[in-house]
C-alpha cells in the first residue's frame, strides 16, 4: 500500500507542475512606458529668458497620467512640433490635442493613434515658477500567464502531502502477520 501512495503522490506532483506550466497564453496590460518623476528642471524661468523648460518624446505610448502642480501659471502643450528656432523661441505646432493653462494638472490625455511627440511645460509668467509632480506614459505591454497555475499549483500540493504520507507512514501488518507474531491466541 505504502508504494502505492507514493507512486499515486508522483504522479499528482508530475502533473500538477506540467499543468501549472505547459499552457501560456498572454494578455494586454497598461504597463507604465516611461515616467518623469520628478519633473526636472523644477524651476521654470519666463520665456524670454530660457524658452522652454520642459519637453519630452510622447511616442511609443496609450495615453499620458499628467500629476502636476506649479507654484504660478504654466502651460501645458501636448502635440506635434514641427518648428522651433532657437534664437528667436519661436514654434509652430500642428495637431495640437492638450493645450491648457493652469497651475494643477491631473489629467489623462490618451494619444495612441493621435500622431503627437512631444509634451512641453512652459512658464506664462513673469516669475520663476517651482513645478512638481510626475509625468507617466502609459502603454500596452504583452505579459505572459498561466491560466491553469492555481489547478497546477492544488495537484503539487496534494502530490506533496501523499507523497510525505507514503513516506512516513508505517506499513499496515496484516491479520496473518500479526498472528505470527503474536502467537495464536483462541
């Protein structure tokens, strides 16, 4: 008996871990792509001294979790830039989706499909401006998973405890052995 048990407990831990790990599949999640916490500079002097302050590359992403709180008034420009001179801080922009000006921003902007690149924060006013926050870009991201893991993860599980049970348990004596033993008694 006590070799049955232990080749029953083999049996449930060989295919509890093949049933835990032979079938993957995966799914879509919104996975954080790439974030900037903290925003720097966090100082943002006026336009006429530095241009902008802040810009970042927004392709490759779902949406942007704007978190972000500003000291004075800033803008915020979500959108395709297409010219900046540098001498003058001129720019031209196109297929502009967030332009907004304030000093708390908790948004989500989605630009998946949207053909934008670039996110600016730039200072509206005539005093240094202190911005914090964080600035998260979001996409899609393939991750694997086994759907039969917890199914799997139960047969091991039994599998272990038979398997510790035939070891440990002593073997049954049967009638006739104990009689033997024993000594016949009427």
């Amino acid at each position: 008996m006590k070799k049955v048990i232990v080749a029953l407990a083999l049996l449930f831990f060989v295919t509890g871990i093949i049933l835990a790990f032979s079938i993957q599949e995966t799914r879509v999640e919104e996975v954080v792509v790439d974030e900037w916490n903290p925003i720097t500079p966090s100082i943002l002097y006026p336009q006429n001294v530095t241009g902008w302050a802040f810009m970042v590359l927004t392709s490759n992403g779902t949406f942007l979790e704007l978190n972000i709180s500003a000291s004075g008034t800033v803008r915020i420009i979500i959108g395709k830039l297409i010219f900046y001179n540098e001498t003058t801080g001129q720019e031209v922009w196109n297929n502009v989706i967030f332009n907004q000006t304030g000093t708390i921003f908790t948004q989500k902007v989605e630009i998946a499909g949207k053909n934008v690149d670039f996110l600016e924060i730039k200072n509206e006013g005539t005093n240094p401006v202190n911005i914090s926050g964080s600035i998260k870009k979001m996409g899609s991201a393939y991750q694997p998973f086994y759907p039969y893991s917890g199914l799997g993860t139960l047969a091991v599980l039994l599998g272990l405890f038979m398997l510790t049970y035939g070891i440990l348990a002593k073997p049954r004596t049967s009638k006739r052995q104990h009689k033997i033993k024993h000594g016949f008694r009427r």
